[in-house]
C-alpha cells in the first residue's frame, strides 16, 4: 500500500511564525517519505479543501520551504470559516470525504487557534464515518495566546517581543518631547478578549522600574475616572506616561470602549480604534498633547523582529504534528509545557482536542497589580522566557527577504465543483 | 587660552539616529582635546540653554556614549520651541549670551531640521553682537527628508527602512486573508506637508513588480473617486490592496482630509488620523472588510530596525560639524551630496544657514507615477540606497539595550532664572 498523503492548511489571522509550523511539517513529512507521500496544502484553509484548490508542495525545492522560517503572513492564504456541525454541515463533510479520498489524503494538519481546533476535531470524527478515516492534528497558532491547555502559543512570543520592544523605543522618544510638548503616548495592541498581549507590553519597563507606563487589558473594566487620575498623577510625577491598550477593553457593564463611544462621538465606533478614543478622551480631561498609535497588522507581520523561541517553537508544533500522526494519534493539539526559569525549558504533548476548541485563556489577574495598570513579578516570569532570543531574517537591499512558493495547483479528481458559502466570519 | 567648551542640544522631532549625531560629536570632540574643552549638552533643546540647564558630558565613560549609536530618541532632551526674532527676542539672546559667556562656550550645535537652523543662524550672527562670540552649526537632523539643499537627511534612510519593511510584512499577512476576510490595509505614516516617508513605502514591492499598492502623499491632491476606483480595480485584480498614506495628504482646495472630516462625521478630525478615514471611506464604498494602522512615533522610534547607512551618515553629520567648527566655519550645516548608484556614495560640505532654513524640500512629482499611486523608477534609485544595511542593537533578555547616561548637571552660575516663556508650538 503507498503511503498516504499529507493536507496541510492555514486557519484565522495569521502571525509572524506560522509558516514556521508550515516549514516543520514539511520538512518532518520529507524526512519520512517511507510513510508519508506528497504534502499539499489547501488554498486558503478549509475553503480550499472544500473547493479541492490544492498545492502539491513536493515542487518546492528545500532552499524554498527554510525560507518559510523567516516568512511572514500565510504562505498558503489562510480564512475566517468555521464548517456548520451536523447534521446542517454534512454536504461540507461529504465533500471533504470525497476531496480527502481522490488525493489519497491520510493526514490532516491544521494550523490555527481555538476555533481551528474545532474543525480539526470535526474531521478526525466525522471523516471515518464516511468511510474516509483520517488522522485529523491542530497545530497551534495565534498571536491571542488564547489557546486553554497549552503554556503558551507560537505566534506570541514574537508578537510579545515585538510591541514590547516598540513601546520601549517610543518611550525614548517620548520622554525626549514631553519637556514642551507630548506628554502621553497611547498604543494600541491586539487584543479583542484577551490581554495577553498588552500585558506583554508591560516588558518595555525594565524589571524593577517603577515607570510611567499603565496597561489596559479586556479582563479588567476601564474606569475612566481612575485611569485619568493614574495618568495625570504619572504626568505630573515622571513629566510623561505612556498607555498600552488592548483594542477590546470593555467598561463595567461589559460593553467595548469601542462600542460606548468613549467621547459620546457617533460613529466612532465604525472607525475602530481604542487609542484615538482614549487619547481624546485624555487631551480633554488633561489638556496636555497626546500620540497615538494603533499597530493592527503590522504587530502580527512583524517577522523581522520574531522570537528566536517563538520560532522554534512554531517548528517544533508543525514536526511534532507530523510525528505524532505518524504514532497514530488524532483528534489532538501538539500544546507546549514549561517549567519556571531561563532559559525556557518546555516540552510538547499531545492534548485533546475537545479539551482545547472553542474554549480561551485569560490573562490571570495575578499578572497585573491591584490597580490593574502594571505587571507583577510572575507576569515578568511568564512573559521573559518567550521573548528571548532574535532570528533576523535575510535582508537583500535593505529590505526583508520572503520564501516565493511555485505553489504549484494540484490537478482537480471531481467532476463536480463546490460553491464556496458566502458566510464568513468578520 | 583655555579650549573653549561645545554646548550640544536637539531639537524638534526626534528620530532614531539623532543621538548617533551626539556621538559624533562628543567622540570628535574627545579627539580634539587640544582645542576644545568640555562638551557640555542642554536639557530639553535650547529651552535648556535658556534655562542654564546644562549637564557636563566629561562624566560619561566611552561605552556610554558609544552607546548612543543604538539608542532611539533624544537623550538629552528635544523641544519644539523657535527663538522670537529681533527685536522682541533681544531678551533671550542677552541671556543665551550670558550663558554661554558664564560657561565659556565658544562652539555652539543645534541638532534639528529646517527650524532649528534657523536657531542655530540667530546664534551664530546674533551673539557676537552682544559680546559673545560663537561658531554655531546645525546638524541636520529630520525624519521627514525635507531639508533643503541637502540630497536627504539623517534619520529618514531609518524610518524609510522601517515602514517599507513593516508595509511589505503586512502586505504577506493582507495576501493571506484577503480570500475571506480583510481585502484592504491602510498604512498611515508621519508627513504633515511632504510625502517622503508614504513615498519610500512604495519599496515595500520588490523592484519591476506591478503589485496592490497605492501612495497617498501630501504633494497629490487627493481625488475621492479616483482613489476608490483605483483600489476597487486591485482587489478586483490581484483580491486585496493596501495603501501607504502620509498624514498630511489634502483635497484640491488645500485642506488636509482630516480636516475636511472625509465622511462628514464631525469631531473626526480631533481625533487625527487619515487611516480611519480611509478606511472608512473604503469599507462604505466598497463593503470589503478594512484593516488600519497608524504608526506614529513607533516608526521615527524604530531604532530595532534602523538603516546601516543613516547610523554612519548620522554619525558623519555630528563628527563633521565639529570638524567645521575647528576649521572655523559658523553659521553652516553639514549637508549629504551624492552620486546615485548603490552603494551609496555620498559627501558632506558646508552650506550656509540662511540657505536651508525655514524652508522644505518637497517630493519631486517625477517620483511618482501620472496617476500619483506608484513610485517611479527614479525614486527607487533615490530611496535603495538610503535604506541599505542593518545596524542591529544589541538585545538583553530579548529587548533592546538603550544608553543609559548619567546625565551630570552642571553647576549653575548665574543669579538669575530664566522664566520659559509658556508658548511652545504644538
């Protein structure tokens, strides 16, 4: 019997590392071609499985799939779509059976969070009893962090390593203004539920400096009047502060700052952006000239500042994805565990899947002071580790270098095609 | 004859490479021991000379100032502050004189941009008038490229650099969502009044490639119907564009959007912010799902990522004008010359202030394609050069490594105080 194939996919906002993952996957199948034939990848994630839009990355020479190490972005083009449970989802099912059967498919990879986690799960399940059984992994991704049973996710520590880093440099240039004219600085930072990583800009301070630096996480309500007070009382004191905000901190009664409007301005909140809001809100209250930023895409694209661990990291889950398959375990997430310390010691093992989906870790308030404004020591333990180490990617007339791909199509088996759903989540 | 002393200061918008400058002097300085005494640098600019607020750089060992090479902001302090001219600014120079006379400053260097060569020209000619002869030198200083008479300036080369390189990251992450989620992404960087830095974005592609992009720049009227037809006709075409756009860009009548309001909903414009607009605009004319982002200071800060060529250019700015200076030349800035041609080769000379300051070199429209959107072949060969090479910092515990300075007062020696005067421009 000729070994099967390889399906490897890419699933919801992408990050600095994920083609890391896609790149130990690759690399870890090829180095065990006895068992396992050609690597394809779907276009676009699952829509390309569904739509039998396939790569055949067998193409790509080896010099290729390592520039994938340094690679921002989804090299396969990734998507914002959760496959409908059954029994609604069954055609999506049937489908995917028949695109999984006519290209020999016995491995299923998918690289994403949370929710990804779930389709993986669907597909481990559901495929065998349409006479298509498939070991079905999730491989982790997400710059949120988010991911329940797993210390930490790849995609973070890079993401961490490269706002901490900002902030530290803005601050520079902060404190060099404030004397006649800037005197706040407000960042923005990823972060609908979580705050995991405006806790991560907290690094910017120095471990044991008391600076003027507050953070505005989603798991602690903003209040207004404490947090105009906290800064004003850093103005006064240091002569500048500096604000790092999550995009989805919420007020008491749960609503986004985003969505309550923050100066009672309609139609803000279709602009998007917390820190315009807040630095609005602070020039009124305090009269003084306030910066804003908002990173959005360039904090997550951000390969040229990665984490040396993270991107180790994010290989290690795509290779260990491949060797469990090759143990014959499905249904589960290669998540990563570490003891305390540095360097970061960790180790991977496989969790279930149904412990993992559509569930999500929240920033433990033990990380932030009373006040919720600062990081505490253990924050600084847990954080620390991840960000260690630099992995600059090749730069060729003074501009990164990315992997360019063949991607050459896989020939299409079915007859019949398939009508992508419009629905997709936004 | 004792050596006289050098009193260093900055000034305006700091950069990522303006203390690179600092170090050019202080180490050329050290150098010349012979024929200069102390270099003593004023807090906060020449508000801080104004103010005797001096410290006394001989306290700082040689690793920390070789430290400034890697360190982003203004170390000793910027403003944003410009003497009032003859007659009404008799006051102060009386007491610039006394000042300098008190710590026997014979050398004056005023780090800036076009404003602050004209401090630097109102010392230089003003203060031998009052008995208090000094050669005063600009060191220019900019990251908006905009000094006259100067084929570019310290500073811009880095933070071109930066936004091409986070713009051709974020493009790979746009590509992989574009299929099912977000098809555009806005980029706003800094250029209140000339597009250079939403200009060097356009070497975010790779040269020859007709890729998704479009440049907004203050120096191209900004036609709405024009600008959503283009961008409709790349998502049709390629399935996602992105646009670099400088803060300043105006409509036909010479108001700046974010003034006008772009969609009408008033209180835009405090917020500042042309992305959001943007984005807005696009998101209602072409209901496609919008990314934005607004740099800010994080990318005149980003010394993580700075031009090898602008450190060493920024550092020959410093080191030259002392060299001026010893050569007895007043009242010049050092200014770039160069043949084109990689690598960069590029001269310094003197030229007079009164040729340079208070005015601003504009983005030539050749740079730019008919339609306004792309850049030309001849701005390419103008930004290649400037953004060549890395000059990586050091990192600790996976952040940058920042010079700390002692930062020694120096002993007041007048009587007097000097009450700054409250109006400082914002």
């Amino acid at each position: 019997m000729p070994a099967k194939n390889v399906l490897y996919a890419q699933s919801g906002g992408v990050t600095a590392t994920i083609n890391a993952s896609a790149c130990g996957v690759i690399e870890t199948a090829r180095r065990n071609r006895a068992r396992i034939g050609h690597v394809y990848a779907a276009r676009n994630g699952i829509l390309g499985a569904l739509d039998e839009d396939l790569v055949d990355t067998s193409f790509e020479p080896a010099t290729a799939i390592r520039a994938l190490m340094h690679t921002p972005g989804g090299i396969f083009g990734s998507c914002r779509y959760d496959l409908p449970p059954l029994p609604q989802g069954l055609a999506h099912f049937q489908r995917l059976a028949a695109v999984f059967r006519a290209h020999d498919i016995g491995y299923f990879f998918y690289n994403g969070g949370n929710g990804s986690a779930e389709t993986a799960h669907q597909i481990a399940t559901i495929l065998p009893h349409l006479g298509q059984p498939v070991i079905s992994i999730a491989i982790p991704k997400t710059i949120d962090n988010d991911i329940v049973g797993s210390d930490f996710s790849p995609g973070f520590g890079s993401v961490a390593k490269y706002v901490a880093t900002s902030l530290r440099e803005a601050m520079a240039d902060l404190a060099s203004m404030a004397n006649s004219s800037t005197k706040v600085f407000v960042m923005e930072v990823m972060g609908r539920y979580t705050g995991w990583i405006a806790a991560a800009c907290g690094m910017a301070l120095p471990a044991g400096e008391d600076g003027p630096l507050l953070l505005l996480v989603p798991e602690v309500p903003f209040n207004r009047r404490q947090f105009i007070a906290a800064v004003r009382s850093r103005v006064e004191r240091h002569g500048w502060c500096a604000v790092a905000v999550a995009e989805g901190i919420c007020l008491r009664d749960g609503r986004r700052l985003t969505q309550a409007g923050g100066d009672g301005i309609p139609g803000h909140e279709q602009l998007g952006g917390v820190a315009p809001l807040i630095a609005a809100m602070l020039r009124k209250a305090l009269g003084v000239k306030v910066h804003w930023s908002v990173l959005d895409y360039v904090q997550r694209a951000a390969r040229h500042l990665a984490s040396k661990t993270d991107v180790e990291q994010a290989y290690a889950a795509g290779r260990s994805a491949v060797e469990y398959a090759l143990q014959g375990h499905s249904d589960v997430m290669p998540v990563f565990r570490r003891n305390g310390g540095l360097p970061c010691r960790w180790q991977i093992a496989p969790a279930s899947l149904t412990r993992i989906m559509n569930r999500e870790k929240r920033l433990p308030r033990s990380f932030l002071t009373a006040d919720g404004y600062r990081l505490t020591a253990p924050a600084r333990r847990y954080f620390a580790p991840l960000i260690r180490g630099e992995a600059w990617p090749p730069f060729s007339d003074g501009l990164p270098v990315h992997a360019r791909l063949r991607l050459q199509p896989l020939r299409r088996h079915l007859q019949s095609g398939w009508q992508t759903p419009a629905k997709t989540k936004i």
